[in-house]
C-alpha cells in the first residue's frame, strides 16, 4: 500500500494492532505458506470494520481473498452488526479489491469512525 499511498494514508494495521481484543483476524495458508489474510475490527455493538485484507502475490485471482471476505461477512452477520464498513485505497491497483467489495454489496460511503476525506482512500459500507 505505501507503494500507492503517502505514508499518512496507509490505515493497515501493524502487527501489534493485532493484540487489540477488538480485533479479530484470520489467515488463508496453502502448502504452509500464507496466501491471504483479513480482519475485523469491532466499531460499537452493531457495527464493524473490515480491516488488513491482503493477498499474496503468488495467489492473486485464485479466490482466495473472496474466501476471506465470506468469512469476514459471516462473522459479522453471526455477531448481529447492523454494518460493516472498510477503507481501501483509490489507486487503479486497488480496482480488482473494490469490485470484490462491489460484488458483495458494499457501496461508497463517506469517511466513518476516526477516518478524515483523503484523496487516497475510498470509503465502503455494507448493510448487514
């Protein structure tokens, strides 16, 4: 990301954001190597963000983040949020993970939870 992104507009999480308990992650592994990883990040009671979703290059358009997605989806409805919300980048390079996110109902929506306007960014929201 910061390859399309100012350092200032990259939001992924480090891997001691990891240790929140408001977050929860899950990772893709194939033949022991990880293929993709994805979280959730619990806003309120009834609302969540999609966080870190990230494939390896080496299993780019296998399906494999679509998975991810599904099950990040699932979790949500299981824990009754009302909504589900990401921020991803705007850069052509992110067009394949936007119309993942399109294909599954999210639509654009304006900066939510600490987020500020950034050219950079594209906000999205999925009523659950």
């Amino acid at each position: 990301m910061h390859k399309y992104s100012p350092a200032e507009s990259v939001h992924a999480l480090g891997h001691q954001s990891l240790r929140d308990p408001a977050i929860t992650f899950w990772a893709a592994r194939i033949n022991n190597q990880l293929a993709a990883c994805g979280a959730i990040k619990q806003l309120s009671s009834t609302a969540a963000e999609i966080k870190s979703m990230k494939t390896h290059p080496d299993y780019l358009r296998q399906g494999i983040a679509e998975k991810i997605l599904i099950k990040i989806i699932e979790e949500a409805q299981r824990r009754d949020y009302c909504s589900l919300y990401l921020e991803t980048g705007s850069h052509e390079a992110f067009i394949p993970a936007i119309k993942l996110y399109k294909k599954y109902g999210f639509t654009d929506c304006e900066p939510f939870a600490d987020y500020k306007p950034d050219p950079y960014s594209l906000f999205m929201c999925k009523t659950l």
